[in-house]
C-alpha cells in the first residue's frame, strides 16, 4: 500500500515538471516573437529600409527570382513586351509609344523617298530604274528612229552607189518605226548611268509624272583587228545596242561598224573611231509607279575608218558625220 502510494506522488512530480518546462518554453517563444516585432516596427519607422534579416529578403526566394518565373520567358505571355507582337505590329491601335516613333519614322523615309529626285546620283538612278523596269517587265512600246548622214568623204569609193547604199542600210538612215508588243523582250537595252555620265541634269513635277532631262558627257569607241573599247556614256543609256553587226541597233559603235564592214562581201577596214557628242536625254516617268512615259534620246556622232576597202577599190581613209534621235511612246506595262 505505501509502494503505490509513492509510485503515484512520483508520477504527479513527473507530470507538473513537464508541464512547467512547456510553459516556460512558450513563454520564451512568444517574447522573442514580441521583441522581434517590436524591433521590425522600430526599424520601419526610423530608417525606411527594409529588415537586414536574410529570411525577409524576397530575393533569396527561389519563387521571387525571375529567372524562375515561367512567364519571364514564355513567347505567349503579353505583359513581355519582346514577345508582344502588338508591340511591333504598325496596325495595333494600341501600339505603344515606341511603336507609334518607329512607324513615324518608317512613314518619314517613305515620304522622303517618294520626293523627287535633285542630285546627279539621285536622278541617274531613278532614270535607270525607270528604263531597267521597261526591260525586265518586257513592257510593250512604239519607237521611231531617224538617222541623217550629213557628211560622207570616202573618195572614188563613197561615189559606188552600191556602197553607199550599204553604208545607208547598215547605219539606218531615214526613218525606222518599230513596235514591240508586251510579254516580249524588245529592242531597248537596260541603263546604267551614274552621276560622272551626266551634266546639267534636272527632274520637275509636271502632274503625275517626273520630267528627266540631262546631258551627257562625250564619248569616243574604238576598234581594230587588236581589240575593241567603249566607255561612253551613250552605250548605257538604254538605247538597244549590243556586239556584232546587227543593224537594229540605235547606237552603233566603232565595234559595230568594223564588225558590219569585214562581214560585208568584198569588204573590209583595217580601224575606226566612233565619237558621239551633244547627247540629250529627256525622259517622263510616272512619279507613283516609276514606269516610264516617253523617252527621247538624241545625238550627234562622226566616224573616221583607216584603210577601207572594197572589191578592188582600196582609200587610206573614210569619214562621216550623223544625227540620231530615237523616240520611245506608247509604254504598256
């Protein structure tokens, strides 16, 4: 009986020492937290900064860095404005302010480059586009060539019928109408001038259309059994020229010309220099699409040929002087 009794005054030892060393436990845990609030409204009210406890710094949690956040990344999330295609589209109203600078920007180049054309570069560009464009499109046209021949010396030779009407046909003296229908490569050439081709240029508005008109540098083409040259500025003005004899052609050079005389039946020249001279250009462009309206090119040029001859009648030389004029109307694109 006395054992029990003491066993039980034990165990209700055990129990009160447990349950004052949880409430002193507590105790001490709710002042900490107590004074760790006092502290945190303390520091916020006197500094303004944020708590110096590394627990309370979002950045050390892994869900606050960006680089964590899903939508930091994702091309579908609008609120990047990379990923926004609002944000580059000119036809969003919503468009922000970047995108409203960059389409007024794009709208001023536009306004810029629709102005017209001032400088010799500016001028010989938009003519050789405009020429370069009939080419590539094949754009149906009317041309007429006229060629006069004001001067011919050749001697016993140039008094041979037979030879000057050759001379005549080759060269294209008259008058020579041609139509090229469109969807068909024609008889025009693709342009390349540039501003060291060209003097006195101008460009004026007259309706819808551009008015080109320059004039451009004299020009000298040679050729002989040792080779051929031409860098005039003439062979790059569209005029339909090329290699070989081919009487088509509305510039002939000096190359031409040997080619057409030592091709010719009992024919043949040992050398001839080509120089062309007051070459006019005037040219009208339509000003919103850039197709050409009308072109007219003329100029003068004089040929000087060594040692031709012909059948059994031989001249130490021949010279002539021509005028061209070739007008192209009537464009369809």
């Amino acid at each position: 009986m006395k054992q029990t009794v003491i066993q039980c005054v034990t165990a209700l030892l055990c129990v009160i020492a447990v349950a004052v060393t949880s409430v002193i436990s507590i105790g001490k845990i709710s002042t900490a937290k107590v004074d760790a609030a006092k502290a945190s409204a303390t520091n916020s009210s006197t500094s303004g900064e944020p708590s110096a406890d590394p627990s309370a710094d979002p950045s050390a949690d892994p869900s606050a860095d960006p680089s964590a956040d899903p939508s930091a990344t994702d091309p579908s999330n609008p609120a990047d404005p990379a990923a926004d295609p609002s944000a580059t589209d000119p036809s969003n109203s919503n468009a922000n302010t970047n995108t409203n600078t960059n389409s007024n920007s794009s709208s001023s180049k536009t306004n810029a480059a629709s102005k017209i054309p001032s400088t010799a570069a500016d001028i010989a560009a938009y003519y050789n586009a405009a020429v370069n464009k009939a080419v590539n499109s094949k754009a149906g046209f009317s041309k007429k060539r006229v060629t006069s021949i004001s001067n011919l010396n050749g001697g016993k030779l140039m008094e041979m019928k037979i030879v000057v009407d050759t001379v005549n046909d080759f060269l294209g003296v008259g008058t020579i109408n041609y139509k090229n229908t469109k969807g068909k490569v024609g008889e025009i050439s693709k342009a390349s001038l540039s501003a060291n081709d060209i003097s006195s240029p101008t460009c004026k508005q007259s309706g819808n259309n551009y008015v080109i008109t320059m004039t451009l540098k004299n020009g000298t083409s040679k050729a002989s059994s040792a080779g051929k040259s031409d860098s005039t500025a003439l062979a790059r003005t569209g005029l339909y020229s090329g290699v070989g004899d081919k009487k088509a052609y509305d510039y002939k050079n000096a190359g031409n010309i040997f080619d057409g005389l030592n091709n010719a039946d009992g024919a043949s020249v040992e050398s001839v220099v080509e120089n062309n001279k007051n070459i006019k250009i005037t040219a009208t462009i339509n000003s919103k699409t850039g197709n050409l309206v009308s072109l007219r090119i003329s100029y003068d040029w004089d040929v000087a040929l060594t040692k031709v001859k012909y059948t059994i009648v031989t001249i130490k030389s021949a010279t002539g002087d021509a005028k061209t004029s070739v007008d192209f109307t009537n464009f369809v694109f």
